[in-house]
C-alpha cells in the first residue's frame, strides 16, 4: 500500500470522527470518499458508524463506482459521490451527511442563499437545493450533477446535504461553514429576520473574490430572474436592491418584532391589547349579544 494511500484511509477516519462528533450523523448515515489516483475512489463502507471507522475498513472502487478492493461494500449513495467527480475533475474529496439545521432548510424547501454574510459569499456563494431524490435510485446523482458544477455545497430536498472540496479537510470544512450558516441563519430569524447585504454590495464582493483568487466553480449571480432556474452556471445570491446603505433591513413585517416598531403595536397588521381593553371589548361583545337576544 503507498504511503498516500496509508494517509488518506487515515484522513477519512478523522473526518468521520468530526462528522460524528458534530451530531451531523446518527447511526450509520453519511458517506466520504476522497480520489486515490485518476481511476480510483477510496471511500467509506456502508452500515458502519462513521465515527468509530478504522483505516482497514475502507472501500477501494473505480471510477464507476465497482469495488476493486476492501472486505466492506460502499453505500448506493456512492452514486452521488460518483456523480459529483464526473462533473469536476478539479474535486478531490465529497462528503455527505444530515447535519440538521442544514437539513431542516432541506427539509423546508429553503435554500440558503441569502446575502446575510460577506464571508459566506466569498466561499460557498450560496447553497442551492437539489430536487427530492428516491434514495439508492439514479435520481439522486442526477439532481446532484445539476447543481454541483456551480457550487461546492448542496442541500438535498428532504435528505441532507454535500459538500465537495480539492481535498478531504477541505471538503470537510465545507460542511462545517454550511452547517455553521444554516444556525446562524435560523438564529437570526427567529429575532425578526435577517438584515441583508444589497445587491450592489454583494456584486462588489465578487469582485474581490476574483481579485483575491478565491476558488469557485461559478460566479455570483444576484439577478432575481436566474433564481432557481440556472443553478447550473451561476451562484444565485437573493439581496436586495440598494443604492444607498449597503445593509438592508427585512422588507414588511417578520416574524418578530418590525424595525422601529414600539410597544403597542406598528403597521403589521398586528394589534396589542391591555388586559383592561380586552376586558372591556369582551364585555361590549357580551352586552351586544345579550342585547339581540
Ligand atoms: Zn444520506
């Protein structure tokens, strides 16, 4: 065995322990694989923890998914895995789990796409979802494969989510910032909704991210009328329009309290009552229905 086969079994081992310990698998859910050379895999085998794997375990497959050695078979998810390395020879490792603020969103049909931080946009872009897939059928690695060529981190509709990375850390890491955005976003709207980055900031963010070099396998797009239908060339970022302050506060009424809006009520529709108020339109509603009997 060559000793960068020795590390990557190794590696993978170490990331399973991450994902597990992270809570963002439970049983034996989620899957690694990382290339070994231009025709081969090594990856995870199915019905093991991934946190308590050792490097022997390890399947060793080609690049249509057919062992080619290990005494463990790898997961039917490793289609998915598959799928994501024939459309870009330049990912080096996948990593899939169900870490479960990333899944809620999945599992909510919310993508997360929101132009709420700088440093998100800079990585990941945004993280589209893929279409519900029946598990273990071709449906999975063909939503997959119309995502991935724009962007390193998928949620899957009411699965999980995939990330992709030039090496196993890296795509590790990926899941980590994903899972990190999905609470960080839940957080914020459970406080009224997110203050937003404006359109006119995010395109200047790309600019940045071209000037610095940073790595992507699409641009930003933040042109409403690509939403959801070309998530296959560009990464869709929703930010609102702003010529002037390059933070926008949420449009309308959220689900907390509105910006500026004092006790007693604002414009959203909703009405705050005293318990004296209340008392007395409960007695003007019993005097009136008294009354028409
Ligand atoms: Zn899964």
């Amino acid at each position: 065995m060559l000793p960068r086969e020795e590390e990557l079994r190794a590696l993978i081992c170490e990331v399973g322990r991450r994902v597990y310990a992270r809570g963002y698998v439970a049983s034996n859910d989620g899957n690694i694989s990382v290339r070994l050379d231009d025709h081969h895999l090594l990856a995870t085998p199915k019905s093991v923890s991934k946190g308590f794997m050792t490097p022997d375990m390890m399947v060793v497959t080609d690049m249509q998914g057919r062992k080619v050695s290990g005494h463990r078979d790898a997961s039917t998810e490793l289609k998915m895995h598959l799928a994501v390395y024939e459309m870009r020879p330049d990912v080096r490792a996948v990593v899939h789990a169900h870490p479960p603020l990333s899944t809620g969103f999945a599992v909510a049909g919310v993508p997360l796409n929101k132009s709420s931080l700088a440093e998100i946009i800079f990585s990941l872009g945004s993280v589209p979802i893929a279409e519900y897939a029946t598990p273990s059928t071709q449906e999975l690695p063909d939503a997959v494969k119309k995502y991935i060529t724009a962007h390193d981190g998928l949620l899957l509709a009411n699965h999980g989510a995939l990330t992709a990375g030039q090496d196993l850390m890296n795509a590790y890491y990926k899941m980590e910032t994903m899972e990190h955005f999905a609470q960080i976003t839940l957080v914020a709207r459970q406080l009224g909704g997110e203050n937003l980055i404006s359109r006119q900031e995010v395109d200047r963010l790309q600019g940045l991210r071209d000037f610095y070099g940073i790595k992507s396998p699409a641009p930003i797009c933040t042109d409403p009328a690509l939403a959801g239908s070309d998530g296959a060339t560009c990464q869709f970022v929703d930010a609102p329009s702003s010529d002037g302050p390059r933070i926008v506060p949420p449009a309308g009424p959220g689900p907390g309290p509105a910006p500026g809006a004092g006790p007693g009520g604002g414009d959203g529709g909703e009405i705050r009552l005293t318990y004296r108020e209340l008392a007395a339109l409960i007695a003007d509603a019993v005097r009136q229905v008294t009354r028409d009997v």
